[in-house]
C-alpha cells in the first residue's frame, strides 16, 4: 500500500516527551544536592508531588475532559518535580496534595492542557499554598540536621528572610552578612530553603545540560541573571550598608531555579529572542523590586508570574524579523 | 570561508547515499509519457495526434505565450493516445503517450560525445535555441530559462548565482554532473554570462560535496569571471532567497525576485541543459535524477529520458522493496508523494526517493507547546505556529498581517515540531483559503 502525504517526509528525532525528560534529567543534580542537605522530607514530598500531579491530570482528561490522557508526554511529571523543588522539605503531605491539585487541575487543565495554560502551574501551585499557608510555607529544615526528620524536622530562616528581617530591624548591610551562610556555603546549597533552590552549582550543572542537549536557549536565564546582577550592583554601589551585593541576591532564595527551570517553561515564555530578553529583564527587576522594596523576602515566583500575564500581549508586538522586511542592499 | 545564510534554518540527515555513483544512462523505455505542462507558466499545445510517427528530438507540443516552454519527444515511435494522463502532481494533465519502436533523433542534433568549447553563436541565436529546446530550471521549481535572461526595460543584472546547493537531503543529482560534466557547465555558464551581459558568476556549493567545489574550482582558473563558494550545510541553502543572501548580503524583499537586488539565478543542472542546447543544439529530452532509499537494492543516479515512468527507474534500481510505503518525487523535504508508478519523469523531477513504512508514518499529533522551535528555524522569519493557530480557528482575515505569504514551503517548522504537529499542511490550508478570500470580495 502507498502512503501518500504532502512534504516534509522527515522528521526530527525531537518530541515532548524528550524535551521534558530532559528537564527531569537536568533537575536531578539538585535533587540529589537536596537529599544529601534535607534529607527523607525531600524524598517524601517529591515522591508524592509526583505521582499526585500524574494522577489528577489523568483523572481529569479521562473523567472530566473525556479524551485520552497524555501523561506519557512527561509535563505532568515536570510540573510535579518542580512543585516540589520549590516547597520546603517539611511541608506536610496534603498540603503537596492540595499544591498539585491547584498546578494542574486550576493552572494547567482548566485552560485547556498543556500548550494553553498562560501561568506556569508549578508556580501557580506554589505562590497558591505560599498565599493561603504562610506559616507552613515559610518555615524551612535546618540543612544537614534532618535526614531522618519529616515534618518535625528543627526549622530556621531561609538567608534572604534574615536580611529582610535585619533591614527591618534597622542592622546594616556588613554586620547583617557575619549571620549569613559564607559564599561557599551558600553556593554549595548549605543554608535554609526551598528544597530545590538551595544548591546553586547544582542548578547551574543543569543549566549547562539544557543548553547543551538545547532544550533551552541562554536568553531568559541570562536577562534574568544579567538584570538581577546590574540592578543589585547599581544599589550595592549606591549604599553597600543598605543593600546587598549582587552575589548575594544570586545565590539565595529562588532566583537561579526560577531562572533557570520556572521562566524557561516553554508555554509560558514569549516566542522570539527579543520577546524572552524583555520578559527576563521584567523578572529581573520586578524580583529585586519585591526583595528590596517590598513585602516579602522573595519575589522570584511573583515575578514570573506577573511576566507570564505579559507574554501574550509580548507575543503580540514583537515580531521576529521578517527576511526580506527592508531592502537591505549594500 | 564558507558563507551561508544567517536567520532560521535546519539540518536534517544528509542521507546523500549516492554520491559516489556515477551516473549511467537508463536504456530508452519501452512507452514515454510526456505531458505537455513541465514547467511554470502556461501548457504547451500538443502539435502530434494519436497515430503521428515522432524521431527523437522532435518537438510535440509548442509553448504558447511568454512564461511557457516547448515541449519535445523524448523517444522514436508512435503516439498512442494525447490524453489527460496522471503526473507527479496528482493532477491529471494532457499528455502525449508514446510507444517506442527505436531510438532515431532529429537530422540536426550534434550526438559527437566530444566537447564544443567555442560558443559560434550571437545573443539572439542563443535567446532563441533555449526558447526553441524548451530549456526550463533543473532545479524543481521549472521557470523557463529564455524568461529569466530577459530584463524589463532599464534594469540591469549585476551578478549571476549558480544554484548548486542541492540542499535536500538524499538527492546527488546535481553533485554527478559537477563531477562529471565541470566543463559543460562552465560553458554552460559563460553562454548565460555573454547572453545576458554579465561580468561575474558565483558558483555556490554545499560542503558536504567538497569534492564538487573541487572540481568546479579547478576547471573555473580557464574561465574569468566564474568563482565557486562554499556553503555551510544547512537547510534550505538552496532557496534561491537564501542562496542570494548567503553569497552577496543582500536581502530579496518580500514579494519580489532576485532581479530587485541584481542578480540571476540559475541552477547547475539548467547549465548543463543549456550548454546542450546552445553546442549541441539538443533539446530538454534527458535529465539527471537520483533513485535511491536505504532500502532500496541499488539507489543509483541515472541519466533518463523525460517520460520514463517512475516504475521503470525503481526496477532500474533493484525494484520496490517489500517495506517501501511511500514513493516521492524529488527530495524528502520539499518532495511530492506519488500515488502511482505509473507517472513520468518530468524536467523538474531531481530525484526519486523510497521511504519504508516506519519512515513514512508521521507521529500522532500533541498540543503546541510554544517551544519557539519553529520560530526559530524558519528561515523567511515568520511564525508557523501562530498561522497554523489561525488557520484552525478560521481567522483567515489575520493571515496577511501573518505574512503567509511570504512562506516557500521548505517545511523547516513541521520537520523540527517536537509536537508533531503538521505545520506547513496549514499554512498550505491558510494560504489556498485566503486566495479563494480575495477572490470572494
């Protein structure tokens, strides 16, 4: 029998479920790092982040949607290892339950599945449980001292909760940094957190293998990091007493993991080069502007969302360039 | 230095499995089937009726208008039936069916093997031998030669590109005759040059045929004003749009032809015709086409007569294999899927390539998840996504501000979709609907 179909006849070896394996496969450096730091609360809350995420979206497109379920995509399980990455390793597990509900069920399957949802739904998950739990959302394990401790596990301030706590309290910047993890510490993972934003190397080892295997393009992490760094510098260079330097912001609370794994989500990023440098340079300053100026120690996973909520509109007035637009004869 | 061109592009696997076989002649076959529409424009008018007698080399059908071209017989015999007749477009079209008897050519023909390098020639007379032997482009897209020689009024070629990218994965039709036929080529090249009044031809080749650019290179030091540039692999390289950009910077704009910006393009296999033409005074009857397929017994480049039905060049090849699924003609890209043997090789037709059915089946289709793959790699810089978006929800008003028009169809955006999703089938969709649009108003 003939097979007649219009051109192209190939295809490339790319497809979803390689993509998003391969977002699995980057995060595993730090989960491990997370492990090794908070020990079983982090194999708990993954496990269960996991497995919950897979299952409500089956049941949802069997039950509800009544269309065949396409968890082997693998988006599923992206957005159940990210939830859980971002939540501290002894939150209690029906609160991840509840998390992975709202990520896919509100975030992802409302709008429509994968491809259609405007706000990243780890995120959604996260910023819903940090909104209506702050108590349980803003205690975090102590590193190193809870391997075997779950929910009970010994809790203290994440780094940037101490400087805003500090500032607050009216301590300059030089005395507030002899209470903060070294640099060292900081860069290897070894302070209070969210269980997958403590490790920056290992975040940056993913990094490289998504740029590597290009899953990923450097823009949105790059603006990110680039805007973050020049408008901390600008204010360091300012008043170093009164803010941090740009190394610290770097290294603490979630800024590389949004950067890296949350503002890169493919649905929920702009299409053009041009459009990701203007979404990245958004959450850089909208970040800083949270940490520095406003409310609450962290302002990565608002950041993200609130450019999520731009992209359309991103989408809409920057185009690429079109070959050919301008004569453009030497 | 290889140059190429800067925005968009893919690089699927090259698969050239023919490359070292040189071409051999297909014997003449035993039925031709020659339609009378091979090339763009207008069809040619049938000239012979069922019953005629026809030598080799005749001309059957003339070219009526401007963009139009002759149409000659390809073999000796007798025609059986002028009918409209399946070609490799799905359509069925007129065509002359030929019953062959034996292999005699017209009087006027030169069949010395040996090469003319003196062009005897004037202008007009080579204007008129490639109008008179129905020479059209080699490369796919089949324009008539005589058209792109002739500039309106007060415009001027600075520059003549040679298309010999052969960017589509598989065919290595034009890599044998660089090999094989370098000094007809440049012949080829300086008739075109003289006719046209141009000082400087730009022979562009892909890398992956280093020992093409060689070749050519070689052979162009006797010829001034002919240099050869190698071109980075890169899909697709050889769109004329991009063949330009890559060797001289500039930019055709939109909607317009390469004349805007100076320059003429022709392939590397038009070359070889027109040498034939003019030195020869041959007509269009042959062409070069690459038959292969991994699993086919013997992918071979032949040298066939145009009309050959497509089965007598797959048995030429080892016959069709117990897998093959789908049968294309010319390139896995930009190819068209046959749903006969029975149909002819036409002017245009490069190659013709065997997929098994593992090959040939396309993966189910997944949500769109915005990856900006096909942003990227689209090399006229529009968004496949969005168009396919509109298409499917019957916004066709928003298609022109896409600038799906603006698309070749070179298929880089449904090759790279990790989504599977059928990209190019849309646009196709979108671009047909928002004809009949403007015809509606």
């Amino acid at each position: 029998m003939i097979t007649v179909s219009p051109a192209p006849h190939d295809h490339s070896n790319v497809s979803v479920s390689k993509l998003m394996f391969g977002v699995i496969i980057a995060l595993i450096p730090t989960f491990i790092v997370s492990v090794i730091f908070f020990g079983v609360g982090v194999l708990i809350i993954t496990l269960i982040s996991m497995l919950s995420c897979v299952a409500f979206e089956y049941l949802i497109q069997r039950f509800i949607l009544k269309k065949e379920p396409s968890i082997s995509d693998g988006s599923a399980m992206v957005t159940g290892l990210l939830l859980a990455l971002c939540l501290p390793a002894n939150i209690p597990v029906w609160l991840v339950i509840l998390g992975s509900l709202v990520a896919i069920g509100v975030a992802k399957m409302s709008f429509g599945g994968l491809g259609n949802n405007p706000f990243n739904p780890a995120l959604v998950g996260r910023v819903f449980l940090f909104v209506s739990f702050p108590v349980q959302m803003s205690t975090y394990p102590e590193p190193l001292q809870n391997w075997f401790t779950y929910t009970d596990a010994t809790t203290g301030a994440t780094p940037l909760g101490l400087m805003k706590e500090g500032i607050k309290n009216g301590d300059s910047i030089p005395d507030l940094m002899n209470n903060i993890p070294s640099y060292i510490d900081l860069f290897i993972g070894k302070m209070g957190g969210s269980a997958g934003e403590i490790a920056a190397f290992a975040l940056i080892i993913g990094l490289i293998y998504l740029l590597a295997r290009k899953i990923i393009t450097f823009h949105i992490p790059v603006s990110i990091i680039l805007t973050v760094t020049i408008f901390t510098g600008i204010l360091w260079w300012s008043d170093p007493t009164k803010y941090a330097n740009p190394l610290f912001h770097l290294l603490t609370g979630g800024l590389l993991l949004g950067a890296i794994f949350m503002a890169t989500d493919y649905v929920t990023s702009p299409m053009t080069i041009a459009g990701m440098w203007i979404y990245g340079i958004g959450i850089g300053i909208i970040t800083i502007l949270i940490r520095i100026f406003g409310a609450y120690p962290e302002g990565v996973q608002f950041a993200i969302l609130i450019m999520n909520a731009f992209v359309p509109l991103i989408n809409k007035y920057i185009k690429p360039a079109r070959f050919g637009e301008r004569p453009e004869n030497e | 230095m290889l140059k190429t061109f800067n925005k968009g592009g893919i690089h699927p696997a090259e698969n050239k499995i023919t490359a070292g076989k040189p071409i051999s002649t297909l014997p003449v076959p035993p039925i031709a089937i020659i339609p009378v529409l091979q090339h763009i424009g207008t069809p040619a008018n049938p000239l012979v009726k069922k019953g005629d007698k026809v030598k080799t080399g005749q001309m059957i059908a003339s070219g009526e208008g401007f963009i139009a071209a002759n149409i000659h017989s390809s073999v000796t015999g007798t025609v059986t039936r002028v009918d409209k007749l399946t070609d490799a477009s799905g359509y069925k079209r007129t065509a002359i069916e030929i019953e062959t008897s034996s292999d005699e050519w017209m009087n006027d023909i030169d069949l010395n093997p040996g090469l003319v390098t003196d062009v005897s020639l004037s202008i007009p007379e080579i204007m008129v031998r490639t109008w008179d032997q129905g020479i059209v482009g080699m490369g796919g897209a089949t324009f008539p030669t005589h058209v792109k020689m002739v500039f309106p009024r007060g415009i001027k070629a600075e520059c003549l590109i040679i298309n010999g990218a052969e960017c589509e994965p598989y065919v290595t039709a034009d890599h044998r005759l660089m090999l094989e036929k370098g000094e007809e080529i440049m012949i080829g090249i300086s008739i075109v040059k003289s006719a046209i009044g141009i000082e400087k031809a730009i022979i562009g080749i892909e890398n992956n045929k280093p020992d093409g650019i060689e070749n050519l290179q070689r052979i162009s030091s006797r010829f001034p004003g002919i240099t050869v540039q190698g071109l980075k692999v890169k899909y697709p390289q050889g769109s004329e749009k991009h063949l330009i950009k890559s060797l001289t910077g500039r930019a055709v704009p939109s909607g317009g032809l390469p004349i805007d910006v100076g320059i003429v393009v022709f392939n590397i296999g038009t070359m070889f015709a027109v040498y034939e033409a003019v030195q020869k005074n041959k007509p269009l009857i042959e062409r070069t086409v690459t038959v292969t397929g991994k699993s086919l017994k013997n992918p071979s480049n032949f040298r066939v007569r145009i009309g050959t039905p497509v089965s007598e060049l797959i048995k030429a090849a080892g016959g069709l294999p117990d897998h093959a699924s789908k049968i294309i003609a010319g390139g896995p890209m930009m190819g068209k899927a046959l749903n006969t043997l029975d149909v002819p090789v036409t002017k245009g037709m490069s190659g013709l390539l065997v997929l098994d059915d593992i090959e040939s089946k396309r993966k189910p289709v997944q949500n769109c998840i915005r990856c900006t793959r096909c942003v990227t790699v689209c090399p006229m810089g529009i968004e496949p996504y969005l168009i396919m978006s509109m298409v499917e929800k019957e916004k066709c008003e928003f298609l022109d501000d896409c600038h799906i028009n603006d698309c070749m169809e070179c298929g880089s955006c449904s090759y790279i979709c990790p989504a599977n999703r059928p990209l190019l089938d849309y646009i196709r969709l979108g671009k047909a609907r928002l004809k009949k649009r403007k015809q509606q108003k």
